[in-house]
C-alpha cells in the first residue's frame, strides 16, 4: 500500500483492504451470495449492453469481469459494482461508427488516464457539484436514444445499416416498416411483460435474466420443431468466442490522442459522474462513506486495463450495485465473487449465448432505458425556475439530436452562465454619503446607533462576490454618484466573500483614478482571504496598510486623520 501512497497520493485508500482486516466467516457468506446474485443479474445486461455498443456479446462479458474485478479490488466504496452501463451505449456506439474498434480502446484508455488525474488531483469531490438539471438532462436523453437503438431488433427490421444519429434513424425506420417481423415482435414484447409482472411471482431472480431464459427455450423450440423461421438470434450475428482474449497492445501516438480526445473527454466525464453518483446513493443505503478519489482512480485502471481485452468503457452501475446491497453485500468481496461468477459463465456457458433472440435483448434494453429515463424527476424539474428547465432542456435535446460531449459541454456553459447572471443580480453596490444606519448592522457599538460621516466622505458597500459580474456594476455606481466631489472614498468589503482577479483589477484602476483626482481610498471589513490577495498581489504596498481596516469605525477614524492632513 505504501507503494500505491507514493505513486498515487495519499488519498488512494482501497477499501477492500480495509475491510479485510476485521473480516468474518459471516461476512464471507453474505458476500458470496449477494456476489453470485449480481452476476446473474449482470449477465443479461452485459451481453446487451455489449450488443447495443456495437460489439459483440462477449465483450461485454469481459467488460463486466475485468472493469468489475478492478473496481473492486481498488475501488473506494465498499459495495459498487463496476462494467458496462447503459449511457455508454450512445457514446461507444457513436465512436465505433467513426473510427472503429481500435479507435475505441485508444479513447477508452486515454479517458482512464484522465480518470486517475483527475483522482490524483483530488477532484472527486468538485464531480459532485455537477448541476442536477444536467445530469437529469443527459440521463434522459441517453435512454430515449437507446430506446430508439432498439426499434430494429425489436420490430425484426430486414435492414443492413443503421444510421448512428437520432433523427436520420427514425428516417430509415419508416422506410423498412413495410418488413416488420410479427414473431421477433411478439418475442419482444414477450420479454418486456414477463419482466414488469416476473419481479411479483419471483423476487430473488431478476426479472430479466427470467425472461431470457424462458423467451430463448420458447423460440428454440419454435424455431426447431414448429418451423418459425426469421426470429434472429445472437448466433445469427455473432460468433460466440467463449474465452477470455489475449492482451493486445493499443497504438497511441499524439495524433490519434488529439483526434480522439473529446470523445476520451465525455467517456471519462461520464464515468466519473456515474460512478460517484452510484457511490453516493449506496452511501445514503449502508450508511457508510465512500472514498471519490480512490474511486476515480479504481474507475481510471479498470478503463485503461478493460480495453487490452477488448472491453469497453466501463464505470459504477447503480442497479447492480443497488442489487449488491439489497442480497447482503458489504464489502468489496461481494464485487470480486460478481466477476468470478461471470467468468465461469462465460467459459462454460458461452456458446449457449449464441441461442438468445435479438428481440429479446431490445426489450431487456426498453426496459433499461425506461428505468433510466427518470421522466417523473425530469416532469417535475420543468416546474422549477426557468433557468433549470433551460439546462434541463437544452441538455436532453442536444443529447438526443448531437451527442453527450455536445449536451454536457453547452449544458455546463449555460448552466454557469445563468448561476452567474444569478448571482450578479442578488449582488450590489450602494453609495452612502450622509450617515449609516448600524442599528442592525454586524460592526454596530453600544452608542453608534447611525455613523455621520464627515463632509467629504463616500462609502461604497459591496453586498455580494466582487468578481467579474459586479465589476462593471461597481463601474456604473461610481459613474452614477454624481453630486460634490469626495475626498475620501471608503470601500466597504465586509459582506464581500471572495474576490476574483477581474476584482482586484477593477480595485487597482479605482485606486489610479482616485490618486489622479487626488481622493485618499480607504477599504473597510476586509477579510482573511482577500487581505491575502491584497497583500500577494502588491496593492496592500500601493494603498498602505493603514489604509485597510478590519470595520467601519476604524475606517472612520482613519478618514479624520487623512482629512486632518490634508486641511493641515
């Protein structure tokens, strides 16, 4: 452990090994069949997810028990369960389509790269603060493109090509509606029903590892005894390797970096979002507290190793980790038997893969799509101020028409924007010339009940952040004070929190024309951290130190001296 503590900053503390020193024969049978349960639930969601990517069912598989082994084995929370998710089916879909296979391991890698930076730099707590219209935002745009992916499969479309872009899809739908496929239809919606109504006769079994079997029994049977031709199954698409692969080398080099380099951006971006928000949640179910950095940078290794494979982006998949808790998993142990049991059923019963129908599969992925979609938290977010539902919306479209790097990059923007506009709008300025009322004022004595300021005097209190957004506000108010000209002018600071540089510029250039127009400044109630600046940036030398004082009765008493000194 001192080893990863130098390479990797003292913030990477797996939890396995912790819990592994006060570990029981109890806590070992709970894991293993909390373990061996999410490896059934995962095995039909890996093999979809891995389909609908745009590779083929194995990968998924391996995705699932490499990323999974990983996260585990070095992630920061306790019961996350890491491997293919469905947001990442746009992504890597999109990827593929554009620069193929090899393209995706390069992105992948450089995403995990990132995902470890960004670990080591200790940004996994800023990841939280992602705004929540975004996230609600992306999140349903995601599942409404992957139920929009699915409409092949599930309608059995005789169709060769489609399309990677949401409306030039719907386009090609129309034009092959003429060779729907009744029976890979009924196979479909089949699915989708044993899997709402099959969680109320069976609890233990996911609902969709049922359908899988029964509806892939059924078709078998009509495809070998009863003649139904024209139902399609994985076999019919794929070749079924059921192995682990041998590790190949990746070829990075500069410009495939730069060329792929957004799309690394969104995996990593998206990960990191994912897998803190699925760590999160299990936080507020266990009670116990995860570790973003380390698991930022369990997240990192999984998507730099799971790639030589020929895995696929992975990150933290709250269902299956949701399913973790809920069967009794507690500690990373229970993550580690989930990629085993994957494992021995990718050796051993592989090849039984290739029976499964597509259409199947589709209604498996509407259903994930519909879980995803949280339409309830996104209806009640349009009720919200406007500038959420603008996020909201401007998310989810350009998500669904564009692509997540799109949706996240303008969503961020604008969502900074409008808190900007926000924050300049509750901040401002006031100019006082004649008296303070301090009867409820923070700086108030026992006989200071109003403040008569001397003839000549201005102060100007600044109510909020002095950063780029009230800069020009501070502008217009000095422009618009009007009346004798001062003498001194005192800047009242004590309200103000932090102070950006655009702020100290705007300070120095009312210092310069205070001194042209021969008026003393004088700052009042300035705290620790701006007298800091102040003094860092050399205007605590410029203007004097006598000249900044800790409240305004002191930056009154100062004034009497200077303008002492200037009728002496």
């Amino acid at each position: 452990m001192k080893l990863f503590n130098i390479n990797l900053g003292s913030d990477f503390q797996p939890k396995l090994f912790n819990c592994l020193k006060n570990y029981s024969k109890e806590k070992f049978i709970s894991d293993l069949m909390a373990g061996i349960i999410v490896g059934i639930v995962a095995l039909p969601l890996a093999i979809a997810f891995g389909i609908a990517s745009g590779v083929s069912p194995e990968k998924g598989l391996i995705t699932a028990i490499i990323a999974g082994f990983i996260v585990s084995f070095l992630g920061g929370s306790t019961v996350q369960i890491g491997g293919p998710t469905g947001a990442f089916i746009i992504i890597v879909y999109g990827i593929i389509q554009k620069f193929g296979i090899e393209g995706l391991a390069i992105a992948t890698v450089v995403a995990g790269v990132m995902l470890i930076l960004m670990g080591v730099l200790k940004l996994g707590t800023i990841i939280k603060f992602m705004p929540y219209p975004i996230i609600v935002g992306f999140t349903s745009g995601i599942a409404l493109t992957i139920f929009t992916t699915q409409m092949k499969d599930l309608f059995g479309l005789t169709m060769e090509y489609v399309p990677a872009d949401f409306i030039s899809k719907w386009i090609e739908y129309g034009k092959f509606v003429s060779t729907v496929n009744i029976w890979s239809l009924i196979v479909g919606i089949t699915s989708i029903l044993i899997i709402i109504f099959s969680p109320k006769l069976i609890k233990k079994i996911p609902g969709s590892l049922i359908a899988i079997i029964v509806v892939t029994v059924l078709v078998y049977i009509m495809k070998n005894y009863l003649g139904i031709t024209g139902i399609e199954t994985i076999g019919d698409r794929f070749e079924i390797n059921a192995s682990l692969p041998e590790p190949t080398t990746i070829p990075i080099n500069p410009e495939t970096i730069n060329l792929l380099l957004p799309a690394a951006f969104t995996i990593a971006m998206l990960g990191a979002i994912e897998s803190l928000l699925s760590a999160t949640v299990a936080d507020g179910v266990t009670g116990d507290k995860h570790n973003s950095n380390t698991e930022l940078i369990a997240q990192g290794a999984a998507n730099i190793i799971t790639p030589i494979f020929g895995g696929i982006p992975a990150t933290g998949a709250i269902a299956r980790t949701m399913t973790n808790i809920n069967n009794g998993g507690r500690t990373p142990v229970a993550g580690i038997i989930h990629a085993i049991v994957l494992l021995l059923i990718l050796l051993f019963l592989g090849p039984l893969t290739k029976h499964i129908p597509m259409a199947c599969l589709a209604g498996v992925l509407i259903i994930v799509s519909y879980n995803m979609s949280e339409w309830r938290t996104f209806r009640s977010l349009l009720k919200n101020p406007k500038s959420d539902v603008t996020v909201l919306l401007v998310t989810f479209f350009l998500t669904v028409i564009f692509d997540l790097t799109i949706a996240i990059e303008i969503g961020l923007l604008i969502a900074m924007l409008l808190f900007m506009r926000r924050v300049t709008e509750t901040s401002h300025v006031s100019i006082i010339k004649d008296e303070l009322d301090m009867e409820t004022d923070a700086e108030k004595t026992a006989d200071n009940d109003k403040l008569i300021l001397p003839k000549g005097v201005e102060v100007y209190e600044i109510d909020g952040p002095f950063f780029f957004g009230i800069a020009n506000k501070f502008d217009e108010s000095m422009k618009q004070s009007g009346g004798e000209k001062s003498k001194i002018r005192i800047i009242r600071m004590r309200k103000v929190p932090f102070m950006d540089s655009t702020g100290l510029h705007n300070l120095e250039s009312l210092y310069r024309l205070s001194q042209k127009e021969n008026i003393q400044l004088v700052l009042s109630g300035v705290n620790e951290k701006i007298q800091n600046m102040l003094t860092k940036s050399g205007f605590t030398e410029k203007i004097g130190e006598e000249n900044i004082c800790s409240d305004i009765n002191k930056a009154l008493y100062r004034t009497e001296e200077l303008l002492n000194n200037k009728n002496n």
